[in-house]
C-alpha cells in the first residue's frame, strides 16, 4: 500500500510517500511570501494550486492521497471557474483587528465563544472572508449571481482536484463560523461577522471519500483532507487524553488530545479544536495553542545579520540569556495563547552596551521556547501532560532550544526521528481502513530537563510579556 500526502504549508507544498513502513519526501515547491503592507500576509492562490498540481504527479502511483492545509488562511473564488477574485489571507495576517476591537467593544466576544469556542482573533478565517466580501468587487457581483466561494484554501484545492467544494471539520473549526457541538455552519455566527452561508463549503468528516484525482490517466481516491497541525497530531501518535506535540515550524503550534467533547470556554486561554473524524465515527477534540512566530522569528534574525549560519546557534558559551536579564519577547505577528493581544509587538529587554548579535539570538530562541511553556503549562491545568512531550518541524534541528524547552519545562522532549509528521500523519489518515496503514516508533534525540521547572525563568519572562502588552 502507497499512500501519499500532499502538504501544504505556510512556505512550500510537500508531497510526500509512506509506504512499507518508510516516508520519503518525493518534491518540495517553495512559494512566495507576500507583504503588502504592515501586518498583512498573502499567499498567490495560483501559485499553490500549481504546487498542489505538481505534487499529485509526483505521488502518481500512490493508492491513496490526503490533504493537509494551514488552517485559517483563506480566500473567495468563482465557485463555477474555480478562479481565484484575490490573493490568499494567510493565517498570520491581521488586517482585520480593527473589525476585531469593534466586535469585542459590542460584546460578542462571549456569544462568539460560546458557539464556535474561539475567541475574537484576526487569527481566525472569519474577518478574513468578511473583508474579502467588502473590499473586492467582483466578490459582491459573484455573490448576486450565486457563483462566489469563500472558504479556506483546502475547499479551493478539493474544487480543483476533484471538483468539490468542501472543507473537512477540523479545518472548519478553525474559522469562527463552525458550531463546534453542532459540527455544521451556525447562522447566528454567519450573520454576525456577515458571511453568507451559501457560499461556504460542505463540512466533510476527516477521513472519507472526497473524491478521485486523475492523474496522468489514473485515478487516485483522496481519502483525508486535514488542518496541518492536526496532521502532525496524528503522525506523532498521539491518542489518547494527555497526549501532546509540539510542531516548530514557521509558527510554534501545541495540540493535545482531550477527548470526545471540547471543552469550552477554557479559563486559561486554550482553544477547544476537532483533532479529527474518522468517517462516521464520534470525533475527537483537542486544545489548541499557538505561538505565531517560531522559525519566523529565527528567519527574522537570520536576515538582520544577527548570526551567519544556522549552526552558530545550536550552542552559546554564555549562560541562557534570561538569568542575564536579556529577555525577547516573540510576538512579531502578535501574541497567540494564551493572551491573544494580536496588537502586541516584539520586544528586547535588558540591552546594553555589551550585548552582542549572538547574545540577541540566545535570547531570541529563549522567547520562543518560553512562549511555548506558556501553551504546555497552560494546558497541563486542564489536562495532564505526560512527562515526556514529542517535538517535530525544521527549529527541532537546533539543539540549543529543544534543550531549553527541557529544562524550562523539567521535562523531557523527544525530537522525532522523522521530520515530516505532519505529511506522515496526513498520509496515515488516507490509509485508516485501508488494509495496511504504517506506524512510526518513538526513536529519536532525547533532550532530558537539568531539574525541575524554571518557574524564576517563566516569572521573569510573563513579567517582560506584561510590560510589552501595556506600552503596545
């Protein structure tokens, strides 16, 4: 059995073959990244659909494929041509934060929360697809002749590949305007950011039979479509309450497994999410949290100059940056969980005459694995984490942070000997009933904490996180 998955993420579509037990990654196609003003990011929807195309020809002789997406990110299309009215919104972008402040100030927040059990976060697909209605002209005269589409880009990738517009409901449970007990579009949350219903996609389990591909004369059932993070979710194993990974990648993103009903309105800033559904089996939910700047952020520094090669900063000789007083706090696209102030930005404390560029790039990579405690142990009060957590994504390469994440956590992290869960975990899903479906052991470096948590390091960093929120 040959299943293959077709990843595609926030910087490049993967495809990618699981089969006898091994995972190769067949083609890469890097896309470009798109600021047009401050706060904004944009992908070219023709240049990830040409990317997805090209990633099912290589997975040609795959049995099966799955789909794994970015989640929030989202645009309108032609709903009978499939063509693109705009450039994709992708999930960083935070155009919309005044239209946030303005539903937050009316009170909607609670009742949004309550439905949907998200809070009010330009994050989310739904101010997104409301801006595209208003701002582009084309979208108004689709709308009146009942041909506009607003969705994520997975529903615009299914309309082309198998000539279906739907979305599944781990994707739709990110965009506000899901009934997360309902597990369909809620009209009260369509009429309040103003989306007409009709124009969004059927919601789909996880894993069924979304259609078939024709590629280059054969036809290949796509059997998953899947946001990325619970893709990689999957691949690490996880299923049971507790269960948790984190995936370092352009963004730092936390999921653990907390049964077969969300749990709502979190006291600790947590997101309640579908981790997936299995056909017509009982979905199962998760808690999300995400930090919006990871690699980003280590990228960010890279083209300021501030270190030359990636191996600079696996180790430093001086001691963490934190009990130096040197703190950076990594909310170049805002704070996610758990403050969701997407108005908040970066910040350095403890500059001085002596510090260096590396000095900088210790304690940037100290931010982020800080925020990534902030998640962890936001979530260990709702649900207990086991002691050893599974990391994944491209920053699980560099040494320095993984072994932080250890000791500010006093617990032990395993990075995973495969790099690429996420896909692994999209192909996995395509395979559930199939007769053979591939598993993945825990091997892999482990990182073991010098003690116990560092809460003097997380006291000092939620101060340096309070300060920065209230000059923003």
């Amino acid at each position: 059995m040959k299943l293959g998955a077709i990843d595609q993420g926030t910087t490049s579509s993967r495809a990618l073959l699981l089969c006898d037990e091994k995972a190769e990654v067949c083609a890469t196609f890097k896309h470009q990244q798109i600021y047009p003003h401050a706060g904004w990011v944009e992908h070219d929807p023709r240049e990830l659909l040409k990317n997805v195309l090209a990633c099912t020809t290589v997975l040609k002789n795959a049995d099966a494929l799955g789909l794994d997406n970015q989640g929030e990110s989202c645009l309108a299309w032609d709903k009978k041509t499939g063509e693109p009215l705009a450039p994709v919104i992708v999930w960083q972008d935070n155009r919309t934060s005044n239209v946030i402040e303005k539903l937050k100030n009316e009170g909607h927040e609670e009742r949004i929360k309550e439905l949907s059990g998200l809070p009010l976060d330009p994050y989310f697909s739904a101010t997104k697809l409301a801006w595209l209605l208003e701002k582009i002209p084309e979208a108004k005269i689709l709308l009146r002749e009942k041909r506009l589409a607003l969705g994520t880009t997975d529903a615009f990738f299914l309309q082309h590949l198998v000539g279906r517009c739907v979305t599944d409901v781990t994707t739709a449970s990110r965009t506000s305007l899901m009934n997360l007990s309902t597990l369909e579009w809620d009209p009260e949350l369509c009429e309040l950011f103003g989306i007409p219903q009709e124009t969004l996609p059927e919601i789909l389990p996880t894993q069924t039979e979304f259609g078939e591909l024709n590629v280059k004369g054969r036809k290949i059932p796509l059997l998953a479509s899947i946001v990325d993070q619970q893709a990689a979710l999957y691949g690490h194993g996880c299923r049971k309450a507790g269960d948790a990974k984190i995936t370092l990648g352009t963004g730092a993103f936390a999921l653990a497994i907390n049964g077969n009903s969300p749990e709502m309105n979190n006291p600790h800033g947590l997101l309640p999410t579908v981790a997936w559904q299995l056909g017509n089996e009982v979905p199962i939910f998760a808690l999300d949290g995400g930090v919006y700047n990871a690699a980003s952020a280590v990228n960010w520094a890279h083209s300021l100059g501030l270190f030359s090669t990636y191996e600079e900063i696996n180790s430093f000789e001086k001691p963490p940056a934190v009990e130096r007083g040197l703190i950076f706090v990594p909310a170049l696209s805002g704070l996610g969980c758990p403050h969701w102030q997407s108005e908040t930005r970066a910040g350095f404390e403890g500059l001085s005459l002596d510090t260096g560029p590396l000095d900088m790039a210790q304690a940037l990579l100290e931010g982020v694995a800080l925020r990534i405690a902030e998640v962890i142990l936001a979530m260990d009060k709702s649900v207990s984490i086991g002691e050893e957590i599974t990391i994944d994504g491209g920053l699980s390469n560099n040494s320095y942070i993984c072994q932080f994440l250890a000791d500010v956590l006093g617990r032990r992290i395993r990075v995973t000997n495969e790099a690429e869960l996420t896909a692994i975990g999209c192909a996995q899903m395509a395979g559930v009933g199939l007769e053979e479906v591939c598993l993945f052991g825990n091997g892999g470096r482990l990182y073991l904490p010098k003690g116990k948590l560092r809460q003097d390091w997380i006291e000092i960093f939620s101060a340096a996180v309070a300060r920065l929120s209230q000059s923003t």
